[in-house]
C-alpha cells in the first residue's frame, strides 16, 4: 500500500468540513487537484470513504472507521515534525514556476530588486514552458508562476481565480548575426529565402511569432532549419550565425551592446509581451497571502523590472 501523508491530511480536512470546495481552500489546493487526492487515498486503501451522494458529504461506514487511524497518523505526524524542525510557515519558501527565459535572464534581477522593498523573501525556482507551468498552477502544485503574457495569443485565464500582477514589458526582437559590414547576415528585407530558427509548435513564444507572421508574405520567404522550446536555444544557434529568430531582449542586451547580434528588422517586426506574476485566488498559503498583500503596498514602478 502506498499512502502520501497529504492524503490523510486532506480526509481529515474533509471528515471536519464536510464540504470539497472548504477543504480545498484549507489545504490550499484548487478543488479538482483536491477532489482527486480523496480518489487517490480510496484507490490506495481500495475502500470508498467518502458518501458523495449527500450534501454536505458524508463518511462511508468504512471512512469513519479510517478516520480515527488517519487523525492518529497524522497528530503522530505532526508532533514528530514540530520537535524536529523549528520552521514556522512565515518562513517557508514559495514555489515559483516560471518559463525556461524568464528563470533564466529575468528572475535573478527582479527578486532581487522585490527584495530591496520586501526584505528577504525565501524562493524555489522550477523552469518549465508555459504551458506545463499554466497547468501547475491550475493544480495547486506551486505558488506563483512567472510568464508571458500575450492577449493575442495567450492562453487565458480567469482573472478572478488567478490574479496578476505584470512586472515587466518586454520586446521580441528578430535578430541576426552581423556579416563583414556590421549588417544584418539574414535580413527580414531581403527577397530570398531567410533561414529560420523556430520555437516549437507548443511554445508560448512560438504563438506570438505566428500571429505576427500569419497573414504577412514574409512567412513564405522564411525556411525552418532548427526548431526549440527555448529562447536561449535560439539564441545560441543565431550566435553561431545559422539563421534568424525571434528572441526577448532582455536576453540579448548584452550582445546587442556589444554587435555581437544586430536586428535583422527595423522595429515594426518587433513584438511587445508584457511580463506577469500569477497566483491562484483558491490557494490561500499564508506566505502568499503576505506577499500580495505587501505588493499591492509597493509604488506600480517598483514592481516593474
């Protein structure tokens, strides 16, 4: 048999309320990652425990006699960790998931900016593309999530169940390596065809470029001759003079400064996303709850990176 604490804790939190959606918000998940660790926990011990059939639910002859094991566990539990770790949950630190770019080149300097206003603030960083990151967060698998944010291709969510703050604007540029003349070496205004580095078809920054490019003839000019999820990737391969690609600028400050890489566009193939911090409003984790509250405190400029 294999049983996850989180399990036992969560059927205590139901045995006591009574109710799925109150017993999400205690334990700080969304309602349907809630509903499936009680279907996990039945599955393991290959009992039904929960008499779904009633309002408010109920127990199951076989849930109230599992009930008293799993308050023993898990007041066993607690005790044991009580004496062995002198952590309260003021300082735990939050999980973050944010895109493979954004933990890269633009988390580093904007926590460390949160924290000039904040103080310290204890952090775990997981790297991961948009999509998987939408998809931890609608789990109440972590706490806040860094990413794009594009209104004409991004994948939305409701406002209500998960709030944002945008932090940061950001341009995608098309950039290429220069030739002998500091030029572009693939230029967006030359008739042949531009050797292409793409974002794969699931990125989130791949989504933007083909809305920009969808109704314009430039699409049929370009050749795709290397395909990644990550804007560093491409970075990497421009580097190496391959093609051209679309890439944010702040990860490319650096060799634009200095002509390592020059536009291989005017500004009018630029592409503007803003950046946004995201929680979700059904998760009230005591750590999160302070930090918003404390940002909504701080000056909107500050919060920009």
């Amino acid at each position: 048999m294999n049983l996850e604490t989180k399990w036992l804790e969560d059927f205590v939190a139901l045995a006591n309320t009574r109710s799925f959606s109150a017993s999400a918000r205690q334990r700080h998940v969304t309602q349907p990652a809630f509903s499936r660790r009680i279907r996990a926990l039945e599955q393991a011990v290959d009992v039904t425990l929960v008499d779904r059939s009633t309002t408010p639910v109920g127990l199951t002859p076989e849930g109230q006699l599992f009930l008293v094991t799993a308050r023993n566990l898990v007041e066993q539990l607690n005790e044991s960790l009580s004496h062995l770790r002198g952590l309260s949950i003021a300082n735990e630190a939050l999980d973050i998931v944010a895109a493979h770019s954004l933990a890269l080149s633009f988390y580093p300097p904007w926590i460390s900016r949160l924290q000039q206003g904040l103080g310290e603030l204890p952090t775990r960083l997981v790297a991961m593309n948009v999509g998987e990151a939408i998809h931890v967060l609608r789990e109440g698998n972590c706490d806040l999530m860094l990413a794009y944010y594009d209104p004409f291709a991004t994948m939305q969510l409701d406002a209500e169940v998960f709030p944002s703050f945008s932090i940061g604007k950001v341009n995608m540029l098309p950039v290429s390596l220069p030739d002998e003349r500091g030029k572009a070496k693939f230029s967006l205004q030359h008739d042949t065809s531009i050797p292409y580095l793409s974002y794969t078809q699931g990125a989130f920054l791949g989504r933007s470029v083909r809305m920009l490019l969808k109704n314009d003839p430039l699409r049929m000019k370009l050749r795709t001759v290397y395909e990644t999820a990550m804007a560093e990737g491409l970075k990497g391969m421009v580097l190496q003079g391959v093609g051209v690609a679309w890439i944010p600028d702040f990860c490319i400050r650096e060799e634009l400064k200095s002509g390592r890489l020059v536009r291989a566009g005017d500004p009018s193939w630029d592409i503007p996303l803003e950046i946004r911090l995201y929680r979700c409003s059904m998760v009230h984790k005591p750590g999160v709850e302070r930090l918003w509250r404390q940002m909504m405190k701080l000056p909107r400029d500050f919060l920009q990176a």
